[in-house]
C-alpha cells in the first residue's frame, strides 16, 4: 500500500466542502496500541498497513488524559498518519523539560520501531508535533531540539517554563496554530500570538488562525473534572473544524498534498486568519502573563 494512495483527499470544492471532507475519518482501517510497551505510557493509533508512513506526537493540554484526544488520533490515523500521545507529567505541576522529552522520544520511537507486526514504518523525513495547551508549548520546546521536523501544529498553545516564546525563536519548522477565542487560561495575544510572533521574526512560515466560540478545552472530548474547573463544555464544532484543519496542513507540510489549500490559506469559515502582535519596544519575550509547568 503505497503511501500516497492510503492519505490523498478527493477533489474538494471550496473550503466548506473541504471542511466536510477532512472533518470526516479517512479510508483507512485503523489499529490502536499501548506505549507502555516501549516504557512510556500512552497511545498509539496507526492505519492497519503501510510503508513509510508519515508521522505525528502529540502532546495532552495541562491536567488532561490522552484518552481525551483518541477522536484526532484516530481520525489522523484513518488519513494514513502513525499517530500517538504519552500519557506522562499529568501532576498539576508538570515538568515542561521532561515532557518535551518523552514527545521526542515517543516520535524517535515511531521512526525507529516497526509497528503493527512489522507492517507499519514511519519515514523519519515525514514527522510533525502537535501540543494542546501546556503539550502546545512543550512541542515548541521539542521542535526546537529536533534537527529535523516536517511541520508543528498548536492548539490553544499555552507559554510555559521553560519559555516556549523563548524557544520559537530558534524554530523555523512550517507552523500551524488554533488559538481559541473564548480561551480564559491562555489567550491568544498573551501566548499563541507571542509564540507565531517569534517564529515570525526568525523568518518561519507560520499561520495562525482563531476559531471562533472555542474555548481552551473546546478541543478535548469527552468529560473530565477539570472541565468544571475550567468552565468548559464539549465543543463538536471546535473539534471538527480542528481535525480538518490539522489534518490538512499535515497532508500539505508532510505529504506535499495540493488539493488542501483551500484549508491551509486563505479564507476557513470559523476560523479567520489573524496576524500575531509583534513584541513591543524593549518587552522580553521569555516572560509571560502566565506560566504553567517547571524546567525541572
């Protein structure tokens, strides 16, 4: 099954129908895994076959269960994506270092083992991140120490410590980020907006669009304590406009897919482009309104 057969969308006219494509699973049949088998907890979803398959980690918002992102995981993996997500520094004062970590090393471990009883390889010039929240910032943290990575998605992404402001600076990986408009615990000008601005600067592609009525949980499914806490509830049209929107800007940075730019520039119903605000005058840019997590 060659890789460009099990991930190449139809014809789509439009963003909305584009919208409905790639909201909706793939043609893959889909297998589901435990990282614990490698030494880190966690999830792995991957098409039932394929050779040199591209690659994704993501990394869970603060607080937040992984099972709480097997509806994107899944649905990636439907498009021919490997994708998975460790389970670790879930405490409610996470190692942001130790995090980024364990995202590089669940994506080295996707390159470096055959999954699916060696029917699954990943080509290692084919992996992405994408991070939630405090998992936003802490993809930025592993992008920055990765040599090579194909494309880095954001959603909701939160600044943290260490500063992933800081550390945007030095990645030039193509950048997609999901800010949520109605987003209480990182807003977007205080932590999405500064982050696309310092990869901006250092000369990244980067695109940040800002879907409307999200709130910062709007991407998680499922319930979950913390959602009380938050005041969120679940968001299906945040979710399905994420899924589409990631699942495109992957099939473009990882796959070359053309079909998708209808998605991936240009005008997205409910989910406008905005520009991120460029850091004032003399402000230093690894300072935050709100720091979540530790560098130890």
């Amino acid at each position: 099954m060659a890789r460009s057969d099990v991930t190449r969308p139809p014809s789509m006219k439009g963003a909305r129908d584009a919208l409905g494509v790639l909201s909706r699973p793939g043609p893959n049949r889909v297998r589901f895994g435990d990282l614990g088998l490698v030494g880190l907890p966690g999830i792995v979803y991957t098409p039932e076959q394929g050779y040199q398959l591209p690659a994704v980690v993501l990394g869970h918002a603060w607080l937040q269960p992984v099972r709480r992102y097997h509806e994107l995981l899944r649905h990636l993996a439907t498009w021919g994506f490997v994708a998975a997500a460790p389970n670790t520094q879930r405490g409610p004062v996470p190692s942001m270092s130790r995090f980024s970590a364990d995202l590089s090393t669940v994506l080295d471990v996707c390159v470096g083992v055959r999954l699916g009883d060696g029917r699954i390889t990943v080509d290692a010039r084919h992996t992405a991140l994408i991070g939630h929240g405090t998992g936003g910032g802490a993809a930025v943290l592993a992008a920055d120490r990765r040599e090579r990575l194909g494309a880095l998605v954001t959603l909701a992404a939160s600044e943290i410590a260490p500063s992933a402001v800081e550390a945007a600076g030095r990645v030039l990986t193509p950048t997609l980020h999901l800010a949520a408009a109605v987003d209480s615990l990182a807003p977007s000008e205080g932590h999405a907006e500064r982050i696309a601005a310092a990869q901006r600067e250092a000369g990244a592609d980067v695109t940040i669009r800002r879907i409307e009525k999200a709130g910062h949980l709007g991407f998680c499914e499922g319930r979950h304590w913390s959602s009380v806490l938050l005041q969120n509830r679940q968001q299906h049209r945040t979710r399905k406009i994420t899924r589409a929107l990631v699942t495109a800007f992957l099939m473009q940075e990882l796959l070359g897919e053309k079909r998708v730019s209808v998605l991936t520039s240009g005008s997205v119903p409910g989910a406008p482009v905005i520009e991120p605000m460029a850091p004032e005058a003399g402000e230093e840019t690894g300072e935050s309104p709100s720091l979540l997590g530790t560098g130890g």
